[in-house]
C-alpha cells in the first residue's frame, strides 16, 4: 500500500496536488540548466535522493519544498558555477531528515560524500568543500558566507517572506512531522525555534509573533487509536492511516493488561507493546494500564481527543457500543469515532498472528507485519548505493 503524503494545509493530504513524477521531472529540468559541472541527472544517484525526499514520514521536507527552494535560486544574480554549487547544497541538504534526529545536517552532508562518486564527473574541491560546508551551517543557518547566507534565506523563505495562510499551512506540515512529540514537548520546542529564528533574522520577528501566538492559541484535533496491539500488524496500520486523513495528529496508546503483570502497576514487560515503538518511530506511543477515559482526560490538556477504533465485523462493533455506553457514562464528553478495516484484511487479527508464531513459518508471516519504516533502521549506504 503506497503511503499518501500532504503537500499543505490548503492542500489536505486526501487531494492530489503535484504528482512526484511532475516534481521530480521540474527538477531535472532545473538542474539540466545550470549542469556546469556535467552531472549525470539520468543515473540512478539522483532517483535514490528523490526516494528519500518522498519518505512518508515528510511532509514539509518534501520535493515541493525541494523544488520551491531550486526556483528561488534561479532568481538569483549568480554566476553559473554559483547557482550550480547552491542547487546541489538545496539537493542534499535535507536529504537525510529524521524528526528526532540531531544530526540531519552532519549526515546530509555524509550522504553528500557518499554519493559524490556516482555523480558523473568529479567536482573541483574547492567546490565540494563549499557545498559540503553549507550543508552543514543550515543546522543554525550561520551565514559562513555570501553565498551561504543567499541559501539560508531561500531555504527559510516562507519563515522570511510567507504570508499568514503560508504560514499556516507550513506549520501544519512542521507539526505533522514532529507527531512524535508529546504536546507539551512540542509546544516547548517549537516556541525556542521561533524565539531563536527571530533573533537571527530580526526582520521576521513580526512573522514569529504570529507563530508563537497561533501555537499557544491552537487546539488540534488528535486521534487517540487504542489496543493491546499483541501484535501490531498491517491491519492496524490501515486503520492508523485512515485516520490519520481525520486528523491533525493520531496518537497509537497500548494498553497493557494489568492482570498479566499484577503489582507491577506502570511497568512495560511484553515484548509485542514495546515493539509498536520500533514499528512507529515517527509516531507518539503511549501506554496505559488504567481506564481508557483517564487517559482521554490527559491527553486533552492541549487538544480536543477523539477514541478511535477498528472494526473488522459485526462482532466487533456490538462490543465498541457496549464499551461506548461506559465510557460515556463515565466521561460524557467522550467522542468515538469507528473505522472499518479494508475487506482484504478481514481476516487478520492479533490473536491469529499469535496462533502462527506456534508453527516454524520460515518468515511467511513476515507479510502480515509493518515494513513502512523500515528505511528509518538502515545506513547511508543501504539507502543511497
């Protein structure tokens, strides 16, 4: 199943915008104009660069950006080989991005290196250096140079330059992929940024203003998907990306039995809940061994909470309205919401995946588990060679 991935808050993620093929092929024209260095465009170097531009946990570091940051370079007065050398920095700046990632910049620029062999002509060192220097200085846009300086601004245009609804719409692709985040850490990180970037470019602080004001005013609107998860599997993750057409974040809470660990109130044991972080790291995980209301009041201190279940059958659903029954009485202000799951995957259930486990499957039930993100467990060289 191919992961959809928004473009903008104008544009919600269930609408086509550009299609990647459109993006990808507005690039190559972009860089076949300024190849002063003889680049081989059509080799498969540049396509694995483009695949990581279109990993679904992006949704702000994405071609459209890729493509918006090429166009403004072009409008610059630079020479030839200048605008050549900032197109490549635009390239792999953010070619390696990880929302909890601490050093996007150092490994883009490694990636940067890797790749420099497959490039199609060697690059003058001179060149390389500046390329490689720049890519690292976009961590705290620190203006080494004219030419870096230059970048920056291009890079941070929409900070810079965007108009309230551009700004918006960046936000919400920025919060999007922090979804990782708690609120309150989010809120937190999110607000240095802002105080942080207006210092640095005095010009927009008017901008950051308006950010900040809109991120303390916010609320919204978060799915709570709740289950055992024993084991999470790609029936789950349909349902997950079905809501998440729904809403601005989906929250994955494992519940953990309390009778299968009695006095150990808290305590995460079991191997299937913790391995729903490793299938999910671009998502928050939360687990919970008390009452599924308490848990929709904690989580809406910051947000409006909606519960979200998946439904194969009819079986399934008697028993959701019975729970919502208590829920309701308990917190009247509860909302559920309930999605069907795709016919397809009727048929696979947790507890079904357990019963194989008993049997040597030889891998075969490799099938019935989540390989979305797996790109996010291996090295440079895996991805990019």
């Amino acid at each position: 199943m191919s992961p959809i991935v928004p473009t903008s808050l104008a544009t919600p993620r269930h609408l086509n915008a550009d299609a990647p093929d459109t993006l990808k092929s507005q690039i190559r024209a972009i860089f076949s104009s300024y190849n002063f260095f003889r680049l081989d465009l059509e080799a498969p170097w540049l396509e694995r660069v483009f695949d990581a531009y279109q990993q679904p946990h992006r949704y702000f570091h994405t071609l459209s950006h890729l493509l918006s940051i090429c166009q403004l370079l072009q409008k610059l007065s630079l020479s030839q080989k200048e605008t050549a050398e900032l197109l490549l920095v635009a390239l792999f700046h953010d070619v390696f991005w990880y929302p909890q990632g601490k050093e996007n910049e150092k490994r883009s620029a490694e990636v940067f290196d890797v790749l420099l062999p497959s490039l199609g002509a060697p690059l003058p060192e001179e060149s390389r250096k500046a390329i490689h220097d720049i890519i690292l200085s976009s961590k705290s846009q620190t203006p080494i140079s004219d030419i870096a300086r230059k970048f920056h601004e291009c890079d941070c245009d929409v900070l810079l330059h965007g108009s309230p609804v551009d700004l918006l719409a960046y936000e919400f692709q920025i919060f999007r992929e922090f979804q990782n985040l708690n609120m309150v850490d989010y809120r937190k990180g999110r607000g240095g940024f802002f105080d942080r970037f207006s210092r640095r470019f005095p010009e927009c602080r008017e901008n950051m203003r308006f950010l900040i004001e809109y991120l303390e005013r916010r609320r919204p609107r978060v799915g709570i998907y709740a289950g055992s998860f024993n084991p999470f599997h790609i029936g789950h993750l349909s349902i997950l990306q079905k809501a998440e057409l729904m809403f601005d974040k989906v929250v994955v809470a494992v519940g953990i039995n309390p009778e299968k660990h009695p006095g150990r109130k808290g305590a995460i044991t079991d191997e299937d809940s913790l391995r729903v972080q490793k299938l999910l790291p671009f998502h928050e995980v939360v687990f919970f061994d008390n009452l599924m209301v308490d848990l929709l009041d904690k989580e809406s201190e910051f947000c409006d909470v909606t519960l979200v279940r998946g439904l194969r059958n009819g079986y399934d659903l008697d028993y959701e309205m019975s729970q919502q029954c208590f829920m309701q009485e308990m917190r009247p202000e509860t909302h559920s919401v309930y999605i069907p799951c795709d016919k397809s995957l009727e048929h696979i259930s947790s507890s079904a995946l357990r019963g194989l486990r008993l049997f040597s499957c030889n891998g075969r039930d490799a099938i019935y588990y989540p390989h979305l993100y797996d790109y996010f467990y291996k090295s440079i060289e895996e991805l990019f060679l």
